[in-house]
C-alpha cells in the first residue's frame, strides 16, 4: 500500500515547499493538489480566501523535488481546455524527470464557475465534454498530431511538444458515476474516490462493472482513495468525535484503529491512501507532526 499526502491550497508556498521536502525524505509516495480557484460555499457564492493555482504549485514542486510523484486532484474540463491540459501535464513531466500523474474531471464546483462566467453545463452535457476532453489530452500526450471534432471541442494538426517523459503519463479520474467509470477504464491509468472502507468500497465494485464493460482488466487501473483524517489519542476520544464528523467521508480512530481502517482498503484492491491535511491540525507545525504520526504508527504497518 502506497501512502500520499494532499496539501490545502489555501496553505502557504512555504508551507508546501517545507512539507514537500519532509515527507519525500521521510518517505511517502505522492503529493496530489487541488485545481479550485476558490474555496467551496454550499451556496455557490464566490467567496474570497487563499486559493493558489494548481498547476503554478507543481511546478514548482517538480522543481525542488526529486522522488516525489506529483498529481493534480483534479483538473476541470469545464475550465480548462484539454490541448492547454495536455501541455501543462507533458512540461511538468519534463520538469520532474517522470513524476506527474494528470488527474481530471468534469467539473463540479458552482461558485467559481459563477465567479468567472465559465459554464458548468447539466450533467450530460457536462460527461459529455469530458469525454471530448479526455480523449483529446490522451491522443495529445501520445500522438505526433492530432485532429478531432466534436460538440464541444475541435483541433486539427495539433501538437503537444515536447512529449512527457512516461509514457503513457498517467491520467488519473475521480469519479463515480457510471459513465464517468467507464470512461476512465476506457482512457486512464487510475482512479481515484472519496470516503471510509464501505462506501469506498462500493463505488470501486462499480469501476470493477465498468471495466468488464469496457473489456479493460481492473488490476491496469491504480486505485487510490481519500478520506478527512481524525486521529484520537484513544477510543473513547474517538468515540466522542465521531458523530461530529461527515461520516461519509471521513476516518476517526486512534492510529491503531485507523490500521484496521487502511487494511480494510487494502484487502478491497486499493494501491493508495491520499492523506488530506485538512484535519491534521491548526498550524503547519501541528499538520507536520500528524503526518509524522500517521508514516510511523500507520504506514509503517505496510511498508
């Protein structure tokens, strides 16, 4: 089992870069991004608040790392046209010597559509751009040219140069939803989703469904699955907590019990566990020290 970790973008480069440097000497696998432009309201309205750019972060990181996988976590397709997508991707594949895996998706977040005037389109025209997307990033990360015309896209002769380092460079989805599924098995090298064992569990049953349909073996596809972090210093403390939490996405126990959690994801197919800081801490001395915790009394279980 591969363990990464997921920076808030609202964090400080300092912080970034700081983290960035511990975690590969201490070990760790990835470090994955966010691609928003604001922080979410569940309103939609725009809100204010430190948001740094994906794309600008791994750069940077690509740059100062040097064993690190680097991700994005992931790329809208609404707001983001796929030949800009394939060029950052194969650049930051130079820039990192082989490090980047492309993470996209539809698109979901209302307020920062809103804010820019960008549209977020109903969910089937909304698939229906991404698979457009998709498929012209893969062909541009892969092909000399490419030429494609569709409802929402079209590009003649187009280059993508110069080409990433791996090949194919890993696109990753995270999805649900069954013809987001099938897409990702018929185009990306993983997936990625969200919650706790079961409802994590469910939904990678179905990617199992939808590479049977797209005559795609699932053990191609590296499987990763994220939840919000709560360690407690023991059981009662994480009894107490636990109704005050979003269960669905969410893992609370003392490092010994989120063991239990990990090897559950493990026994279900899982290849990695993505560590968000969300919930690691108020300051980035105590998110560092939760990460410390997490590599020496859980990770080290699966090393």
């Amino acid at each position: 089992m591969k363990f990464s970790i997921w920076a808030n973008s609202e964090r400080s480069w300092a912080e970034v870069s700081n983290l960035a440097t511990a975690v590969e000497n201490q070990g760790w696998h990835g470090f994955w991004y966010a691609d928003h432009y604001m922080p979410n309201t569940p309103d939609g309205e725009p809100i204010g608040g430190d948001m740094h750019e994906c794309f600008s972060v791994l750069s940077a990181l690509a740059a100062t790392t040097s064993r690190l996988r680097l991700g994005s976590l992931v790329t809208p397709t609404t707001m983001n046209h796929p030949a800009l997508i394939a060029n950052r991707a194969a650049t930051i594949d130079r820039i990192s010597n082989g490090r980047f895996v492309l993470g996209m998706g539809a698109g979901w977040q209302i307020n920062e559509h809103n804010a820019f005037g960008i549209e977020l389109f109903n969910a089937k025209d909304r698939v229906d751009r991404f698979a457009e997307a998709i498929e012209i990033t893969s062909r541009m990360l892969n092909e000399e040219r490419v030429t494609f015309a569709g409802k929402h896209f079209s590009i003649t002769n187009a280059p993508c140069e110069p080409k990433p380092v791996q090949s194919p460079l890993p696109i990753l989805v995270g999805t649900g939803g069954p013809r987001m599924l099938r897409l990702t098995a018929r185009f990306a090298q993983e997936w990625n989703t969200w919650g706790p064992p079961a409802g994590a569990g469910a939904v990678l049953q179905k990617l199992n469904v939808a590479c049977e349909k797209e005559g795609r073996d699932p053990a191609t596809v590296h499987k990763s699955v994220q939840a919000l972090f709560f360690v407690a210093p023991d059981a009662a403390a994480a009894d107490a907590l636990r109704g005050k939490v979003p269960a669905e996405r969410s893992i609370v126990g003392t490092t010994a019990q989120i063991v239990d959690a990990i090897g559950e994801y493990k026994s279900q197919g899982f290849d990695e566990v993505i560590v968000p800081d969300f919930t690691l801490g108020a300051t980035a001395d105590q998110r560092l020290d939760t990460y410390n915790t997490i590599w020496n009394e859980v990770a080290s279980h699966f090393r």
